[in-house]
C-alpha cells in the first residue's frame, strides 16, 4: 500500500491551490458586477418608461 501524501507541504500544490482560489474570487467579482451592471440597466429603463407613461397622460 502506498503511504498517503501530505500535499499541505508542497509548495507547488500550495501555489496551485492559491492560484485556483484567486480565479474563483475574480471570477465570482465579474459575474456580481455584471449582474448588478444589468439590474441596474434593468431599473434605470424601468424608471424612465413609468416617467414617460406619467407624463403621456
């Protein structure tokens, strides 16, 4: 049986696992903006049709 390997110690692993945590990170920031960018687009038309709409009648 093969012992098990304690990776916590290896500098590559370590690095590898550093590096995938800081893609996650970046890629969760994009897509929050992204999402807040499009509600944000979503409510400013939304305010302007109801503004149109008041003033049409």
């Amino acid at each position: 049986m093969k012992p098990i390997l304690d990776l916590s110690k290896n500098n590559d692993y370590r690095s590898w696992v550093k590096e995938l945590k800081q893609r996650y990170l970046s890629a969760r920031l994009k897509a929050s903006i992204e999402a807040n960018r499009t509600l944000l687009e979503y409510y400013w038309r939304l305010g302007r049709d109801i503004a149109d709409k008041q003033y049409a009648n």
